[in-house]
C-alpha cells in the first residue's frame, strides 16, 4: 500500500540526521561561495526533492547546517566557560583552548560560513549569530561571570568576550582564507602570548 503523501519513513529522523552531517562537513569545506541547493544535493548523490523533503528550502538547509554548527560547538563552549582561579588564568585557558581549535581547521571555517551566508540573508544572519556568534562570546562572559577577581558589570565582560573572540577571528581569517600564510605569516603563538597577556593584566584587580 503507498504511503499517504506527506508521510514519513519510519526512519526518517535518523536519515535526516546523518544527512545533514554530511551537509555540514561539506558546508565546511567547499570553497565558500554559497553553493546552491543543486550543489548540495550533487555533493550528497542525492536529488533536490530529497534535500526539500528533509529540509524545506535552501535556507532552511542552511538553517539547520549552523543550528548543527552550533550543537557540535556546545561541548566545547562549556569547557571554555568553567570558572578559573583568577582573570589572568581564565584568559590563559581560553586562548589555549581556542588555539587547538584554531589549528583543527574547523573554527574559521563556521564562521565564515555563517558570514557569508548571514551577510546576503537576514534570516540566515539571524541563525548564525544565535547559534554560533553568541554561544562563543556568552561562553567568555560566563567563564569570568564565575571567576573570582574578573568584573560582573555585563558591559565590561561584552567587551572581554569581543577583546578575545575578534583578534582570533581575524587571525584565521587572515592566515587561513586570504592567503596570510605565505604572504604576510602571522606567528599565532606569539601573538596569542601578548594577547593573553594584557587582557589578563586588564582585568586582574590593581590589589591584586
């Protein structure tokens, strides 16, 4: 007997789910330039239905890719956020922490993409700034939120996360897009020294 249009397989929330882990990995490493949902479907040996019946559109394709960024992050966003001894330390691990993942590949990748895509559809940029922009600047405010010595004003520990976040961004941008590799070499560690460094110095009580 034919399945009542509209129906779902039995299975279809386990296939839906490795799909779009497939989607998302390709997402990460295609060359940025908003493949088309045809693309998609030809990257999966799939069809365009198929990724309609799964997804809806594009856009809710693409949705779905970062709301996945986003909870394949979560893990690490709650490592990020555990308290420290003190602000020095809390910085000490945040960029050690970040710079592993720098060196996995995968961190600029989520952003870029999610800046690409978010910059050319509001909806998109929307989804991107909850479910991957903001868990990584909320998990630098909650580590010093709970660590003894750093600022509880909100507006001092926004500035933190974005004093943090922002110099790594463009590092990776810099290094791993546009070609700043060979052209203009950035010595990660040294950098992320002095960085940790005076955000550490910034926000250590004077008594202290």
């Amino acid at each position: 007997m034919p399945r009542p249009a509209g129906a779902r397989n039995h299975d279809f929330d386990a296939k839906r789910a490795a799909l779009l882990d497939a989607l998302t990995d390709f997402a990460l490493s295609a060359d940025l330039r908003r493949p088309s949902l045809r693309q998609f479907a030809q990257a999966m040996n799939a069809s365009e239905p198929t990724l309609r019946h799964y997804f809806g559109d594009r856009q809710g394709l693409i949705i779905e890719i970062l709301e996945n960024i986003g909870r394949k992050g979560a893990p690490l966003w709650a490592v990020v956020a555990l308290p420290s001894a003190n602000p020095a330390t809390a910085f000490e691990e945040y960029f050690r922490i970040s710079e592993a993942g720098m060196r996995l590949g995968g961190f600029i990748r989520a952003h870029a993409f999610g800046l690409i895509e978010g910059l050319a559809d509001e909806t998109i940029g929307q989804a991107y700034l909850e479910k991957v922009l903001e868990p990584a600047l909320n998990a630098v405010s909650d580590k010093l939120r709970a660590t003894p010595g750093a600022p509880q004003d909100e507006a001092a520990l926004r500035a933190a996360a974005l004093a943090a976040l922002s110099p790594l961004l463009v590092m990776s941008l810099h290094q791993e897009l546009l070609g700043g590799a060979t052209s203009a070499p950035i010595d990660f560690s040294k950098v992320i020294s002095t960085l940790q460094g005076w955000l550490g110095k910034a926000l250590t009580p004077t008594s202290a």
